[in-house]
C-alpha cells in the first residue's frame, strides 16, 4: 500500500501531466476572458504613479530587457517585468475574482506567465494552459485557508497568488512532477501580504512579489532546489502557520475534474463587489423613470449586514466612493454609468453627486441574499419605484458576457491613453490560442 | 496630548534621529565581530551548491553589476548581491544568534548594507551604524512575538531578517524618519519564511528574501511608496497575524538605551547550539585524560529535555551529525576539535567516529540548565572523569574572545579557498570604522 501522496505532490503531478487537448474550449475561453480583463485592467491604470514608481524602482536594478511592461513602452527582466504588471492589474481591484475566496486570480499569474513567454518565445496556447493551472492551485489552495486566513489579516490574493506564479512558472520551464512539487513548496517559504496594509501602496508589493517570487521559486526548483515534502501540509508549514485549521482536502479533491479558475468572474464597476447590486438596481430604475437627478426626493437602498457594514459611510477620498452604498446610488441616478473616472476625486468631489449622496439612506433587511441589494427611490410627485437586484451583472449566475467585458477592456485601454491600439490588442487577445508567439501582441503592449 | 504614535513610528524616528557619535564604542566593537564572524561564514560555503545555485539563477534577472557576492569572483545588482549573500552566510547556521529569539541576526542585514554602500561608495562607518540598527529592529520585533511565532512554524530570521535589512537601507539612502516607517511596514508585507522548510534548501530562499525584500521596501519607501500606519500593531497586520499574542511593548522599550544586537552571540562549532556544552566539555576531559579514544569505555552525556529532544539520534547525514549528542561527543574525545569539516559526510562516514558514537550515551537530568551538559567519561582502565559545562564557549556568560573570532574567520576562510587572502581581509574588517569607502575590503572579498 502506498503513503498518502503529500499534498505538493499531487499537485506537482497533476500540473506536470496536463494535456492541452484534455483542457475543454470553455476553460481555455476563461482563461482567455481572464486575460483580457487582467491587460484591460493594467493598461487602465498605466500612467498612476503607484505603478510608474514601482517601474521606477525596478528599473535600477533590473536585468536583460527580455519582457513587456504593459503600456510604458518599457522592457524589464521577466520578474521585475511580472512585478509591475501585477501591481498595474490589481491595482484598483477592478480584475477579477474567485468569490469563494476573494482571490483576484489573475494579477499574480497571468504577469508571470506572459513575461517568461515572451522571453522564452514560448506560444500563447502554452501560456493559457500554464495560466490555467497556476490560477487553479492558486484558489485551490486558497480555499483550503478561506475564510479564517483572511480574518486572520492575510491578503489572501497575494498570500496564494505565489503559488499560482510558481506552478505557471513551473510549467512553462518544463519543470517534471517532482520540479513542481518543490517550487510549490518554495513558494510556501516566500508567501506574504497582510490586510493591515490594503489602503496603502504595501498592498501593491505583496502583489507584485507574489507574481516575481513565484518565478523565482520555479527557476531555482528548475536548477535542484527542494522543499520540505510537507511545506504545504508539515505541522510546522504553509497551511498551519496561516490557516490555523485548514481544509487540506479542499486542495486536491476533484483536481483536474472540477475547475475552480472556470468559476472566474469579473468586474463591471471598479467598486466593491457587494456594491454592484445597488449600482445595478439604481441604473436600471433611473432608465425605467427617466427623470433627471433633481426630480429624485429620495432613495432607500436595503441590503445584508454585510453591504451596511462595509458601505455606510461618508465619501471623502476616491478609497471611500469605492466602498459607499451613497456614492453608487448617486452614480446610478446622476451619472448613468460607474466607470473608473466616477470613482476618482473629481467625481468624489462633484457637487451634484455629493447632493445626491445626502439623499441616500441605508438600512439592514436581513432577508436580502449576501450581495442582493433592494433600492426604493422616492420622486418629488410622489411616484415610488422599487427594484431588487440579487444577482448584480458580474456575479456567478449573471456573468458579464464577452461583449460586456470587451467593451470593458477597450474603456480601460482608453483610460490609459491607448484608444487606437486597443483594437488591435482586442484581436491580438483573442487570437492568443492561435498565436505561435508573443511578439505581436507584446509589440501591441509595449 | 499627543496620542500613543504607531510601533513603526517610534521605530522610524529612532532610526532616522540616530547619531554615529551615540553608538557606543563596545557597540561598534561588536558590529563589528558580527560582521567578521558574518563574512567568514559566508566564505566558508562559497563552493557549496546551495550557494552557486542560488548564485546561478540571479544572474540571469540580475541588473548592473555594482555589488559583490563574496568569494564568487561575481558582482550582482544590490539586491541580487544581498540575496546571495544572506544565502551564504546563514547557511550551516553557524552565524552568530540573539539567544532570546533564536534570530541569526546577521545575515539578512549585513549583506543588504555592504551591497548598498558599495554600490554607492559610503563608509564603512556608515555601514556599521546601518547594521547596528537595521540589526537592533530586527531583534526587537523579534522578541515581540517570541517564542509563539516560532513555535507556529514561523523561521524568525527570514521573517524578521526583512525588518533589518528595510531598516539598514533606509538609514544607508537617509531616508527620514516617516520614510523609514513605511519602509518597515512595507516589510511587513514581505515577511515570510517556514520552519517546515528549514531541512531543506527552500530555508535559503526564505533567508535571501529577507535581504533581497527588505531593500526593496526602503526602495519604494524612498520614492513615495508607504504603509499603513499601523501595519506592525493593527488588527489585521503583521504581529496578530504571525504572533498571536504579541508583546508589542517589547519593540520599543528602552529603545537607544539598551541594545538587543549588543547581545549578539557566536558559535565556535557548526552544529546546533544546545550541543555546544558537550563538545566543550568532551574536548576538556579529551585533554585532562590524555589517552587515545580506544582507551574510553564508555560516555554518558546528561542534560535537559531539550538536549535530549533534539539530539538523542541516530546519524546518517550531516544535518543528522550538527544535531547529535552522540556525534558531538565522539568529535571530542576522537578528533579533538568540531570545526565544519568535522560535520561533512567524510566524518559522519568515518569508522572511528561511528565507533566512538556508539560507546555515548544521553541521559536526562532535569536539575541542569537549559544549554548545559555533563559528560562522564569511563576508562578500560575503570578511571571514571566527568565534567560539567554550564557556559560553553559562545554563551552570553562566555563569549567568543576577539581572537577566537579572528581564528574562526581564518579557518572559514581557508575552507572556502582563500587561505592567501585571509590575513589581508581580516586587516580589512578590523579597519572597517575608519574606511572611506568598501573598495579595499569589496577587492579582496571578490
């Protein structure tokens, strides 16, 4: 009878085995969506300065210009490269995510992967399949700490987003089972980022670490640097030191049946995800009234303890419009749209949304679904119209559709300054399967 | 009245306000002795594969090559450099330790500080003022969440090794006193490193992270990047996460007025500290009795619980040998001395060793000290000697002498092939305080 497998291990033969033709068109469609919503999402904030000074940063100690820095007509090493691509893709934690664990999947392994291809002239079906199995061991792992890791006050996307780095890494190098096994492994030793730390610029270095340490857990696995066989799973590991008591089985049961990255969603509104049933029920009753703002006496937003808790508030800062119940009703009903620039200071700072705002009341209905939001809003002729949202565009049962989430990628491009290539790159991404390189989408990128 | 300023804060202002004039000079003197003891460690292992790996894969993302790697004939990027070298001097965990922590202080500070003032042409006075507190932060944050965080499966040198190395950067850039704070707090982010990968090479990566990451944080601190204010202390940052019941006051107690790195303790022999009373005490009675080890019959080693926990063993490697009662006995009584050599696979093969190993005996008795021994010695002959060490060498009640050190560092040197350049080395750390520059020290060391 053979031992129990340890956890690494099944993972590290799991990723090592993997075919692509044994991956289904729906899960290479994901990883597809994922990507263009994670580029989408890097080039959107290309010109902030948390990700120009982290370039600035890199660049005096990077290497061999091999990889693309997304937008900044820049190449860096591939890790510094990876780095700042991640940084840019979270960002304003507009990407994407795996709702069981709140990991944003993407940022830390998709950077990874795409700089060590396009240094590697590697194809973009290879860099989809790595990103896939990176994305899955990532929310794998995550769910096996989830929720306790992140109460606990690690920022679980970067904590993990290791992890999913290595293994992209890992397999893109070639790296056999056992390779696999001990970069999973090292990566255990470099996994960091707390969530003291989310309102600062601190957030972006645990992010961006997780996307460069993960590589460099793979080329050292690469050159015969191990791990301790239970790193993950050891009394003194991984999961015990920042899980307290993790679900280890949650790791590997149905690996390579189940998907977890195929649950992916992504983001209409670079706001907090459980403010987008507001802003959707405000949308869609200021389309059904069709009144301007003023002719709004008021508006009775209700949703979970958990809406009010993370939402009730008063806006200040761009941070603050990002997690308002206010804010995103006045968006709903003054501006008609909650893009990016509707969370910025001019909008913050906009009186007729600051007006709005001041109407706006929230109250607890604890019969709302986690996420649902009820908004009543009350006209000065004395109409009343009521809307409740329980599955907000974006979520599992209603995900944004592929022209939705074009349509976001080509806005973000155009925040970045890159309305005319973003067409190009559209087409450059989707045809990434096909792609035999990198080079002209790079080319597109740079 | 002013509210209670964050940990990081105080921390900041210390480090930022520090005058070179108010460091005594016992505490340059021993700044000094940790980075000699630092440096020989390092040469020691310069052929070793853990090394040249580890040395392998950073040159290949490694930027401008301003900064040595000891022994390697190589200069790396500051960051690249630092990596390698914490690697290196850390490796056989015969570096010096903060006996309250368990910290090897050294390694991840002194890298980072070398390779920064070299990359810039600072003093070596400025270095040591650098080490000293970068060093000094280190220990303290360490003995906030001692020994529960090690005991959790945290390696307290990688994870508070971060906190030093961010520290000994931002005193070497001049960053001010806030700038400093949010260096620490980036740190924070960054801290990682797992008991359960100390067996194994991944322990090296989670040590040259401490060096490599704790630069970049005082990096981004100096161009802008911060932390939250209470990323040390909040509710969700680094010392509940990884300490569950820290004591916070610790950190900045007597901060300038007592000095934790003063404490700083170093290791005569490669192998765990705990055994370093046996081999102390076999090497005197080896001594007193005079007679070859066929004439002993028997030893019987008695010491605490820990002793016995750790080192009651069978040895089949050499990580076995630097953990083995048995092992540290026989090298006294047989080979009269327990230098590095002394715990490679020749030794751990030799037949006289092993035939000695099997003669010892370990015991508990629970009325010694922790860190004592008593070996009793008897004779074919029926002479019986015993002796009890309850201060080895090394201990904070009887340090390494000056010139101990200076022979520990000539033999480290030698192992590692530099017999020739030794002497001229040594001149060169003792002169370290009054060097303009590294160019002297970086030469001989290249």
């Amino acid at each position: 009878m053979s031992p129990t497998p340890h956890v690494g291990q099944t993972l590290g033969e799991f990723v090592a085995a993997s075919h692509w033709a044994g991956i289904s068109p729906a899960l290479r469609h994901e990883g597809r969506r994922s990507i263009l919503n994670h580029i989408g999402c890097a080039l959107g904030v290309a010109r902030d300065p948390a990700v120009t000074t982290a370039l600035k940063v890199m660049r005096v100690t990077a290497g061999p210009a091999t990889s693309t820095v997304f937008g900044q007509g820049v190449k860096l090493d591939a890790m510094s490269a990876a780095f700042v691509n991640c940084i840019a893709g979270n960002l304003l934690d507009y990407d994407d995510t795996h709702l069981q664990t709140v990991i944003h999947p993407t940022a830390p392994v998709a950077p990874a992967a795409l700089a060590l291809a396009e240094q590697r002239g590697l194809s973009g079906a290879q860099v989809l399949h790595a990103f896939l199995l990176g994305a899955e061991v990532e929310c794998r792992i995550g769910n096996a700490v989830s929720p306790g890791h992140y109460a606990r006050g690690w920022h679980i996307t970067s904590t993990c987003g290791g992890f999913g780095s290595a293994v992209a890494t890992a397999r893109l190098l070639g790296l056999d089972a056992a390779q696999t096994w001990h970069a999973i492994g090292i990566a255990a030793s470099q996994s960091a980022g707390l969530v003291e730390n989310l309102p600062s610029a601190a957030k972006n270095v645990g992010m961006g670490n997780a996307a460069r340490n993960g590589m460099l857990a793979a080329f050292l696995a690469e050159q015969g640097y191990q791990a301790a066989p239970a790193a993950l799973e050891g009394p003194l590991g991984w999961a015990r030191a920042m899980g307290d008591t993790p679900n280890l089985a949650a790791i590997t049961e149905g690996l390579g049946s189940r998907w977890e990255i195929a649950r992916n969603t992504y983001k209409p509104y670079p706001a907090g995800i459980v403010f987008h049933a507001v802003i959707d029920a405000c949308l869609a009753l200021r389309e059904r009234l069709g009144v301007p703002p003023e002719a709004i006496a008021s508006v009775d937003v209700a949703g979970d303890q958990l809406l009010l808790d993370r939402g009730d508030r008063v806006v200040r800062t761009e941070r603050d419009a990002r997690v308002s119940i206010h804010h995103s009703a006045a968006l709903g009903f003054v501006r008609g749209r909650a893009g990016v620039a509707e969370f910025e200071l001019p909008a913050v700072a906009d009186p007729a949304l600051a007006a709005f705002r001041a109407k706006v009341t929230a109250r607890l209905d604890a019969g709302l679904p986690r996420g649902a939001a009820t908004v009543t809003a009350r006209l000065a002729d004395g109409r009343v119209a009521s809307l409740t949202v329980t599955a907000p565009i974006g979520s599992s049962d209603n995900p944004m559709s592929d022209a939705a989430l074009e349509a976001k990628f080509l806005d973000n491009a155009g925040l970045g300054g890159f309305t005319d290539r973003a067409p190009a790159m559209l087409q450059a991404i989707r045809g990434l399967e096909q792609a035999s390189d990198l080079s002209g989408l790079m080319s597109l990128l740079a």
